[in-house]
C-alpha cells in the first residue's frame, strides 16, 4: 500500500536520478557533499541525522523535516530521542517551529506505524 511516505521516497529517488543525471557536474558534486556529511565519522550518522533534523525544522523546511525523520530513524532513532530533538528544535526556533512540529510528529508516527506492520 502506498503511502505518502512512500510516495515521498519514491519521488526523492526519481527526481535526484533525473538531477544527478542531468549532465551538469556541479549537482554531482553538492549531492557529493551532503551525502558525505551523513556519514559516521567522529559523531555517528544517527547524531547526524537528528542535527539535520533539528536545523530542518528551525529553517522550516517540511520535505527536509520528513527525509531526516526517515534516515533518523533508519539509523535508530527512538521515539524519546526524536522528541528530545524536536524540543531542541523548538525552543531554538520558537514558536514558529510549531506547525512543522506537528508535521514531524504525524510523520514520525507514520514511519513507525509502518515498519510495525512491515514486522
């Protein structure tokens, strides 16, 4: 069954293919570098993951929110560890943070509920 996570994958996926395909090298070469960011390295790529999460949500960016709520919990996030980063989140950003809060916490519960049922 599709879902909107999984429509949002889906997407990602394809549309970086078409980008990384386009024949212009200087995509390449900043998809290069933000992959490299997220790896393990003196701090984890989990810990990584859950700084790109917070610093997504204080520029309020929803598709960023969702693609580190995903690789977060890829990397074993918990649900008290993403918590703890939305609240650093919060209180960073304010409370203009809020609305992409809620859009985290929806998003969060549909990653979980998913992979229970993938259980």
């Amino acid at each position: 069954m599709k879902t909107k996570v999984s429509e949002f994958r889906e997407y990602r996926k394809n549309m970086n293919e078409r980008i990384l395909n386009s024949g212009f090298r200087d995509f390449n070469k900043f998809f290069a570098l933000d992959n490299k960011a997220y790896v393990d390295g003196a701090l984890n790529a989990k810990t990584k993951e859950l700084m790109g999460l917070s610093s997504s949500m204080v520029l309020r960016c929803n598709d960023c929110i969702l693609y580190h709520v995903d690789r977060a919990i890829q990397e074993g996030a918990t649900e008290q560890e993403l918590y703890e980063t939305f609240n650093v989140a919060l209180i960073v950003g304010g409370s203009i943070v809020i609305p992409h809060l809620r859009y985290a916490v929806e998003k969060m519960d549909e990653i979980f509920a998913e992979r229970k049922n993938e259980a």
